[in-house]
C-alpha cells in the first residue's frame, strides 16, 4: 500500500517495519538482560525463591509504568468489578505461572538457547487455536510451519547422540512448559480484552502476578541482594522494556492488519541469539544454532504469511475485533 496523507502513521509500511523491529530487540534483549541480572543479584541456579522475586518486582513495576502511561493519556484505568476476577485469573496464569517456569528455565540454560526454545509459543497458538476456533483451524501452510519450527527446535537440542539430546527438563523443558502456557494464556487473554482495555488489562495483569511473585518468592526465603547503579539500572531496563515493547506492539495492531504485525515475531529470537552471544559471550554461531534459528525463523514465518494474507481486505485504520493479547510480553 502506498502512504497517503490520510494513511495512519502508525500504519505506514516504514513506521511499521522500524516500530515492529524495535519491539523484537527489546523482547530478545531480556534474555542476556535477565541473565545478567542473575549475576548482578547474585541469584544461583537453585534459589528459586530469588528467581520469583526478581522476576515479581520486574512485573510490577512494568506494570505501574504501564498504568501510569495510561492514565496520561486519558484511559480510565480503574478495574470494574465484574473484570476483576477475570484479570486476577490471567494474571495468575500469564505472569505468576509462566514466569516461574520462564525464570527457572533461563537459570538453568543459554539465553540463545532459551530464545529458540520460547518461539514455540507461536506455534503453541497455532495448535490451540485449532481446537477452539471453528474460523482458525490449521492449514497445510501452517502444519508445514509448525513441523519445521518444531524440527529447529529438535536440531538445538541436539546431543552428542539422538539418544543423549543436549536438553534437560529444569533448563529447556521449562522454557517450553512456559511458552504453553503464555499461548494457553492469551487465548483467554484475548478474549478478555473484547470487553477492556488491552494495555490497561496487561497492566493490571502483570502487577498482579508480580505481586504474587514476589509474596511466595519472599515466604520461601528468597531475596534481592547486590544492589548497586548497574543492578538497579538493569532492573529498570527490564520493566521498562515490558512496557515499552507492549505499548508499541498494541498500538501497532490497532492501525495494522494482525498478521502483518505478527510476522515480526521471527525477529524475537534472532535478536535473542545475537544479543546473547554479545553480551554474554556464548557459542552460538555453531552449526546446530544456526539451524535450528533459521528453522524456526521460516516456521514462524510460515504460520505468520498465511494470517497476513487473510488479513489483508480489513481496513487498516479500524481495530480489528480479532485483535490477540499476544503482544504481552514474551521475556
């Protein structure tokens, strides 16, 4: 489409490609960042406890950012009763659960690894979404997306031997285990926003769960230690990187056809992976990485083409009604 004076901003193909591209390195930065935050905080892999409480104070302080944003502009961020339990649930789900496994995951294997094992959220999504709409069953196009995403998968956990995988359940297991459920999650996410505000119901969202992590990260002994400027700046980073990326993400879909946004969700592990091998120094230019990244990177793109070209009739300045909570944050 060429731009014209009446073309949203937001909906011209430059402000899109460089916004929905930032988003991407925000959301692979948090994989070296989060690690780094380790180290910073001195949490080892087997403090759990610690692991909750970083990750709580993160999402409440997202949070905040987010409603603070809000409330600027205008929204009404206040919940009404009969959405609380509704926001409670996801947040519970959404952001307590899936990040316990996402953190523990991370604690216990490579952020270039971890960044490849978490795009099978897409093709999570792609499967429940079979099963509960009668409109987005899975096509040929999309199972052949799934099957090669899966196999780059398979290929970065490959071992010495197909019966000794280079995997293990606390490390890349939980990674996965918390990709399902962020996709189970913002199936019942999206369909809560039909009824609010998606930023403000992410809002809310993320600082429930990070209260409740923090409170049970806390009972079990667990405790932010180490604080000095570049603990507390990596911190800020990370809230504000949630914020930010989920901010632009949202207003992107609002003026844009879903899936030619969603088709930059590739970029979230190509990011993930050079962004660690920078900052953290780790081998990922090795044969089996480099595969399973650009598996993944043509399986995501596969699924994402097909809902691109579907989408294609709407108008580009109206909300779509079928508009996803998936721009909630993925790291």
């Amino acid at each position: 489409m060429t731009p014209t004076a009446q073309t949203p901003f937001l909906a011209r193909p430059l402000v899109l490609f460089v916004l929905a591209s930032f988003c991407g390195l925000l959301w692979g930065s948090a994989y070296p960042a989060i690690k780094q935050g380790y180290a910073l905080f001195h949490i080892v892999s087997s403090d759990v406890a610690s692991q909750m409480v970083f990750a709580g104070v993160r999402f409440i302080a997202a949070g905040s950012l987010l409603l603070a944003g809000a409330w600027v502009i205008g929204w009404q961020v206040r919940l009404e009763r009969e959405h609380f339990a509704g926001v409670v649930g996801l947040g519970l789900s959404q952001t307590a659960l899936q990040y316990v496994f996402f953190y523990i995951g991370l604690a216990n294997a490579t952020g270039s690894k971890s960044s490849i094992m978490n795009a099978t959220g897409t093709f999570f999504s792609v499967l429940l979404a079979h099963f509960i709409y009668h409109n987005d069953r899975i096509s040929g196009r999309r199972a052949l997306g799934c099957l090669i995403g899966f196999a780059g998968v398979a290929a970065a956990n490959y071992g010495p031997s197909l019966f000794e995988p280079d995997f293990t359940w606390a490390g890349e297991g939980s990674i996965v285990l918390a990709a399902f459920l962020l996709s189970a999650a913002s199936i019942y996410g999206k369909r809560l926003s039909q009824r609010l505000n998606a930023v403000v119901m992410t809002a809310w969202q993320m600082g429930i769960g990070g209260v409740v992590l923090t409170v049970l990260g806390l009972l079990g002994g667990g405790a932010l230690q180490g604080f000095t400027p570049a603990s507390v700046g990596l911190m800020a980073y990370m809230a504000v990187l949630s914020a930010l990326a989920f901010g632009i993400w949202s207003a992107l879909l609002k003026y844009n056809p879903v899936g030619r946004v969603s088709i930059f969700n590739f970029l979230v592990p190509v990011f993930g992976v050079a962004l660690s091998a920078i900052f953290l120094g780790e081998e990922v230019l090795v044969a089996k990485n480099a595969v399973a990244l650009c598996l993944v990177c043509v399986g995501i793109w596969l699924v994402s083409a097909e809902r691109r070209k579907a989408a294609q009739p709407a108008r580009q300045d109206i909300p779509r009604k079928d508009q996803p909570a998936a721009g909630q944050a993925r790291a």
